[in-house]
C-alpha cells in the first residue's frame, strides 16, 4: 500500500440566519482560499445560494485575500454582509435611550 498523497484539509464554512453550511475538502499543499472554495462550491452543487465570488473570506475570524495559502486544518469562511452596522445600531439605541431619561 502507498503512502497517503501529500496534502491538507480544510474546513469551508457560511451561514445564514437559519442554517450554517459546512464542507470538508482535501487540497493540494500548494492550494490558495479559492482553491478550497472552488472544492467546497463543486462538492455544494447547485442547491445552495451561496456568494461564492463576491462574498468577503476569512481564515478562523480573520479576514484574508483569496490568493492566499491556507494552512493544513484551517476554517475557511464565506462572511455575509450585516444588515446595519453594529456601532450605528448602538448610537440609534443610546440616543433613543437618552431621549427617554434612561441611562
């Protein structure tokens, strides 16, 4: 039996408000984000709606360009866009609360 052929795997993920979507892909050592999203959209076929090409990738949290490598075992994520901006939503509530009395 031969050795397993030099790789890694990875993780791809994106979410929506009612389900998360996980693939597991095997790459090769040399592979980039879009290789693995390119595995990741072949093995999800047509069903999801996913934005493979417009949505903003990142690795464990951290975004990242879709040129760059990724390492053996990493979270490869697909971000949606917010709704509204978290500190907007915060300013709107303050004031709200401010014009009440409320501290």
């Amino acid at each position: 039996m031969s050795p397993p052929a030099p790789g890694k795997r990875c993780v791809v993920a994106y979410a929506t408000r009612a389900r998360q979507y996980l693939w597991s892909v095997e790459l090769p050592l040399q592979a980039s984000i879009a290789d693995a999203l390119a595995a990741a959209r072949a093995a999800a076929g047509p069903a999801a709606a996913i934005p493979w090409d417009s949505a903003p990738v990142g690795i464990f949290g951290e975004p990242r360009a879709r040129t760059d490598s990724c390492a053996d075992g990493d979270r490869i994520e697909l971000y949606r866009p917010l709704r509204r901006d978290p500190r907007e939503r915060r300013r709107e509530r303050v004031q709200r609360e401010r014009r009440s009395g409320k501290s």
